[in-house]
C-alpha cells in the first residue's frame, strides 16, 4: 500500500496546515488513525475535508 492509499491528499494537506491537529493526530492509536482516515475519504470537498480536519477532535 502506497502513501497515498493510506492517506488521502486533501486530508494530508489539512493536517499540514494544523500541526496541533496533526500532533493529536499522531498519538492516536492505529485504529483510531485508519477511522478517521476512512472518514476523511467519504469528504467530496476541499472545504468539507477542511471542516473534516478542524472538527475532528471537538465532541
């Protein structure tokens, strides 16, 4: 599996631009990661993954 099957690039370039995102991002499990990953790939926007991204720690 490539990086980018893993990942995909809008959501990538979301976490980017939110390091404290991507830092809590990071110290999730595995299978924590691979679920909000497999969410981000339901996003059909850039403005919907940026929403995806920025909302993806508030309860």
């Amino acid at each position: 599996m490539t990086f980018q099957d893993e990942f995909p690039i809008g959501f990538t370039m979301s976490l980017a631009q939110h390091t404290d995102i991507l830092t809590q991002f990071a110290s999730l499990s595995p299978e924590e990661q691979q679920r909000i990953v497999d969410g981000s790939r339901q996003m059909k926007s850039r403005k919907e993954m940026q929403n995806y991204v920025e909302n993806m720690f508030q309860g």
